[in-house]
C-alpha cells in the first residue's frame, strides 16, 4: 500500500511542479511583452502647422496705386502661427506677372529689422530662407511691405503691369535647427 501512496504523492509532487513552472512562464512571457509595448519616458506627438497670413486679405488691392517713378508705398499686414508648435516661416511671391516685378524694389520689415529686400521679381520661394527668429505657437507678428518705384526706371516703365500673389510658407522648429523646408 505504500507503493500506492508513493506513487500518488509523485503525481501531485510533478502537477505541483508542472503548475508552478506554468506561472513562472506566465508571468516571464508577460514581462517580456511589458517591456516591448512599454518604454517609459518615451512620448510621441504628432502635430499640425498652420499660418494665417492676413486674414486671407491681399496686401494691396487690384488697381490701389498707380505707381510713378520715385513713388514709394508701404502696406502693413500680418502673419499668425496657429500651429501646435513654433515654427520658422518665410514670405515670398507666387503667380508673379508683369514687367514691374524686375523694376520694383520691395523691402520686407518687421519693425525696424528687415527681413528681405530687392526686387520683386527676385523675392521667389527658391531664393528666400527662413527668417532668423521662430514664431511661438499663437503669435502674430504685424509686418511692412514697402514697394519703391525707383525714379531712374523713367519712362521703360510707363504702361508695365504687375500681378501677384504674396505666400507663405512655415515649418516646425523641433528638430529643424537649420530651418530646412523639405
């Protein structure tokens, strides 16, 4: 009889056994995935960049000013980060039309700081860069586009025409240290 009970102990001895191996795979499996899924302190957002650039307004209406040599106008509007992040941004013309644009010297301020200047024609998405300082998320910076008719240009000029569209373009400053535009 005790053959028997030998023989009964060793079964619940290895069940025991074979039980408790289980929980430790168990539980050794569940720290492993744990640890994948998990990484603390590793966080990552995803974001939006958006600029309002004069309320969607142009700068100088269609037929405001007859330019004449030596004639100097000057326009202010803004531009507002409405991104979820700073951003580096830039300003240039697009959809440029007319003879005026190469005579036309355009000068891009904000406050006394100026930001580009030459001429029309010259002021394209290709040639011009960030600006030097980011905008923060919700800020708006008032501007001043000042447009000079040079009074050399004479009458090579007269009856010229100009279009154009004024653009912007911005991008986040977070891991963008040399304000790329890719």
């Amino acid at each position: 009889m005790q053959n028997r009970n030998d023989t009964g102990k060793k079964i619940t001895g290895s069940i025991a056994a074979i039980f408790v191996l289980a929980v430790c795979l168990c539980i050794t499996t569940f720290a492993l995935v744990w640890s994948t899924v998990s990484v603390e302190n590793n966080l990552f957002h995803t974001g939006s960049v958006k600029i309002e650039l004069n309320g969607g307004k142009p700068v100088i209406e269609e037929h405001e000013f007859l330019f004449e040599p030596g004639m100097t106008v000057e326009k202010n509007f803004y531009i507002e980060n409405q991104s979820t992040w700073d951003v580096w941004y830039r300003l240039y013309f697009v959809n440029v039309e007319g003879g005026l644009a190469d005579t036309l010297e355009v000068v891009l301020k904000d406050g006394d700081k100026v930001i580009w200047s030459g001429k029309l024609s010259e002021m394209t998405k290709d040639r011009t860069a960030a600006t030097a300082d980011m905008m923060k998320i919700n800020e708006r910076k008032d501007l001043t586009l000042s447009f000079h008719f040079p009074e050399e240009a004479g009458n090579e000029a007269q009856g010229l025409y100009l279009s154009f569209d004024l653009a912007a373009d911005a991008v986040q400053t977070k891991n963008n240290p040399n304000r790329l535009f890719d």
